[in-house]
C-alpha cells in the first residue's frame, strides 16, 4: 500500500471513530466502525475484494498506528 493511500485509510478510521464515539458509542464498537469504513474506502480505492481489504487493514493495525 502506497503513502497516500495509507494515509486515506487512517483518516478513514480515525473519523469514524471519533463520530462513532461523539455519538456515544463505546470503545470497541468505535473501532469495529472505523475498521469498517478503513475497509470500505481501502476495497473502494484499490478495488481488491472486501475480504482482503478487511485482512490488509487489520494487518496494518490503524488503532495502533495512530496511538503511536
């Protein structure tokens, strides 16, 4: 996965979980959503199956990535 791309998928997950939590949701239910809506956007982009958007976004670990 490029840089920019990347990047657009962290945003991706970092947005959807802040609105998920601004809407009340908890912790882990935020971070379902925002791996979610990483998922959609990295499949939408690329155009590689959903499955295997879902695999490379939980490789990259967006939560960890960004607590970093």
């Amino acid at each position: 996965m490029d840089a920019t791309t990347l990047e657009m998928v962290l945003t991706a997950y970092d947005e959807t979980v802040q609105d998920a939590a601004t809407a009340g949701r908890g912790g882990e239910v935020a971070h379902a959503e925002g791996m979610v809506a990483a998922a959609m956007l990295l499949a939408a982009v690329t155009g590689v199956e959903d499955a295997a958007a879902r695999d490379e976004v939980e490789r990259i670990n967006p939560r960890a990535r960004l607590a970093a």
